[in-house]
C-alpha cells in the first residue's frame, strides 16, 4: 500500500512544487459568497486560506453577505429591494447589512482563531486582521432610482493593507464603507475584492461563488456539449461580455465576469470565478494546471519564445517521460544544449508545458519539426497548436517551403492540421541518412 502510495504522491509533489515556488510572496483578492458561508462551506474554506498562507501567499478576504441580509430583512418583515440586479439599500436594509457584517466577521475571524484542530493545519496560527481600509461614496441616484446607503468604493488604504501583510496577518475586509463625514455604505463583494485587487496589483482575483464557471457557449446551459471554458484569454473576455445582456442577479453569466474582465484590465494577471461546491476548488485552482473554473487571464502572461541555455534542464526534464516510453528518440544533454537555439518553448506561471525544435535543410527548401512535446496536463488546452504556428512561422522566415516531421504515435494530430503522409525517401538527402528503419517512423509533409 505504502509503495502505491510513493508512486503517486511523489510525482503529484514534483508537480505542484513549481506553483508552491512561483506563488510564494505573491498576493491574492479572495471574495467568497455569502451562499458559501451559508451553505457550510466556511470552515473548508478556512483551512485552504490557511494552507495556501502557509506556502507563503498573502490572502486579502472579503466575505459577501448576500443571504444573510436577506434574512435579517425576512426577520424583520421588510422586503428586499433591488434594481439592474443591485441592491436598494433603505436605512432598514442598512441596519440589516451592518448586523449580517458584524456576525459573519465574528464567525470568520473565530473561525481562524480555533487553532484548526483536526486539520491539515492542525497547531497553525493565522492572525486575521480587519479594520476600515475603505472610504465610500453614495450611488446616488441611477436612472430615476435612489439606492438610498448602497454605495461604491471611493477609495482603498493600500498602504494600511500592505503593512498588515507585511506583518503575516490575513487581510479581512467586510463589503462596507464610510464616507469622510461617517456616512455608512453597503457595498457589494465583487465590487470591493476587485478594487482591492487592482489597487494592491494583486497577482490574482478570486472569486468562490455559486456558480461552476462560465461556460464555453455562456449563454447556454452548462452540460457535456457546453463544458466550463477553464481559460479565457483576456480580448476574448471583453468580446464575450459585449454579447451577453446585463446582469440582474450572481447566476447571470456576466455578473462575475465583468469583474474579472475589470482587474484584468487594470493590472491584475488572472482572475478566477469558481465553484464552492466543489472541495478544495481553491487548492485544485492555484496548485493543478487545468483547474475547476473559469480563468481570465492577459495572454501577455502566457509566453512563447525561443528557448535559452537556462531553459536545458526544464526541456530535458519535459521530454525525458516521452524518450522512456519510445514516443521520442532519446536526446542526450550535450545535443540539446548544441541546438536550443532551434527549440521553441511555451509556459505558463513560469513552468515549462512544451517544447519544439526546427532543423532547416536549405538545400531542399525543407524544415523538421521534432522533439515535439507537450506536458500530459497540459494537453488538450491547445499548447500543441501554438507550438506549431510558431514552428511554423520560424520555418517560413527562413525559407522553407514544406515543414516536416517524423512520429510513431501522434500521426493523427498531424493529419488534422493539414499534414500528409509520405515516403522516407521523400526525405532530404542528409537528413534520410539518419533515418533510423527500425522505428519505422511515419513521415509526414505539411506545404506552407
């Protein structure tokens, strides 16, 4: 049992450590639901804000309170009032939203303060640290409507924040502001964890909602069909939301996404909309390549480049799973380290997920694409075909008019992008003498 054990924990360590080193230092905007805490996910959530500090990332929380100040109206007999899906907040509702604040601060903050017994985090100590960071302002009046004390965010105390974190607490902020002249405003979650997050330049936004994701077809049910699109690239965000009608309440697709679209747009590298329901959707978002939900994310952020001498051990590392089942012709470090200059490399967080080497054969105006490789989690998110377009595109520049490749096991990818077969003997007169027969390696042709 222990050796089964071993051969899976050990590879699943090696590939979470890299997210462990990049995120160090780093900081984080988590806004949870009020639906989250009232549907009894807080103290699970607890213990993930608290792994995730220890592995050295600073943790900003800002709780929504939703439901509980619905409830608090229900007690009291009022209704709650809302208009282009915000709240109207009338001096009732305002009792009713610093009542909900004041008893889910005191549940979160008791919360970290059990010493997490029975946990991961058994015997950790997580100091939480609260306190006015916000200056507020009225809406005002929008369209004939009054929202009464809902307000914006006028203004955040980034310094006060960062010296909290300087000092190893959790930052956490209730949705609620006053004005210079003590005026409280009832402010919204998303609102607040996004201007928060732009302020700081965080590195992420994340949101742990209600709903699953955002779907590839948004405006369709999510099912097999229409899976959640875990990436979205940052110009296909703003499209999408161009498309989708304004939001009237959290479940509409474009509630979440417009604050992810926002923090994207003002400096934060990736915002995150994801599911509570799932167990641990935090740690298997931060810490597991594809992750549980949707993610905005600056395609400046995800690089293609050529490779450099510091990039050997990371390629040799990439490929050598490939070499030990028979898919790649083994490469030996010296080889690799003579020809980086022809590979091409994708990453993503600083990691490695594929490579690609271009070998030029000018006399027959002919190119070869080899070593193609990309990680098993990363397959399926299109790194292959950026990879290629690159390949091809480095081939082109210097005069190739055909690009090939050689493969026992991938022939169908190939062939779905416009490869065809051909014969060995088609093969440059170099590079057909070191064809290896024994593998039987299919060659195939693409024009460019």
């Amino acid at each position: 049992m222990s050796t089964v054990f071993n051969f899976t924990f050990v590879p699943w360590f090696r590939s979470v450590a890299p997210y462990i080193h990049k995120f160090r230092h780093q900081t984080f905007v988590v806004g949870i639901t009020g639906e989250a805490i009232a549907a009894g996910k807080l103290q699970s959530i607890v213990q993930d804000l608290a792994m995730i500090q220890a592995m050295g990332v600073d943790i900003v929380l800002v709780h929504g309170f939703r439901p509980q100040v619905n409830e608090q109206l229900r007690l009291k007999n009022h209704q709650p009032q809302f208009a282009a899906g915000v709240r109207i907040t009338d001096p009732v509702a305002l009792d009713c939203a610093q009542e909900a604040a004041g008893q889910l601060r005191y549940e979160i903050e008791a919360a970290f303060s059990q010493g997490l017994p029975n946990t991961p985090m058994a015997g950790a100590r997580v100091r939480v640290m609260s306190g006015n960071f916000l200056t507020a302002r009225p809406v005002g009046i929008v369209d004939g409507v009054d929202f009464q004390h809902t307000g914006l965010v006028r203004k955040v105390d980034v310094e006060g924040i960062r010296r909290a974190l300087n000092s190893e607490a959790m930052v956490l902020i209730s949705p609620f502001g006053f004005s210079p002249t003590g005026e409280a405003f009832n402010l919204s979650m998303e609102e607040v964890a996004t201007r928060v997050a732009c302020e700081l330049k965080a590195h992420k936004l994340i949101f742990l909602t209600e709903v699953p994701g955002l779907a590839s077809n948004p405006l369709e049910p999510i099912s097999e069909d229409n899976p959640i699109d875990t990436e979205i690239p940052l110009a296909n965000a703003r499209r999408m939301l161009a498309q989708l009608p304004a939001p009237e309440q959290p479940s509409d697709p474009s509630f979440y996404l417009r604050h992810c679209v926002r923090a994207c747009e003002h400096g934060v590298e990736r915002s995150h909309i994801l599911p509570f329901a799932v167990d641990g959707s935090l740690l298997l978002e931060i810490y597991v390549h594809d992750g549980v939900g949707t993610m905005v994310i600056d395609e400046k952020l995800e690089e293609l480049r050529e490779a450099t001498i510091d990039d050997v051990g990371s390629i040799i590392q990439l490929i050598e799973p490939f070499e030990n089942d028979g898919t790649l012709v083994k490469r030996d470090r010296t080889e690799i380290e003579r020809d980086i200059a022809s590979y091409t490399v994708i990453e993503h967080d600083g990691v490695i997920f594929g490579c690609a080497a271009l070998h030029i054969y000018p006399e027959a105006q002919t190119a070869e694409m080899a070593a193609v490789t990309v990680s098993p989690t990363a397959q399926g998110t299109g790194d292959g075909e950026k990879l290629l377009k690159r390949i091809e595109k480095r081939a082109r520049a210097q005069g190739a008019k055909t690009l090939f490749v050689l493969t026992t096991r991938t022939m169908h990818w190939f062939l779905k992008r416009g490869f065809e077969p051909a014969s060995p003997d088609w093969l440059p007169q170099a590079r057909k003498a070191k064809y290896n027969w024994s593998r039987k390696s299919q060659v195939l042709v693409k024009s460019l």
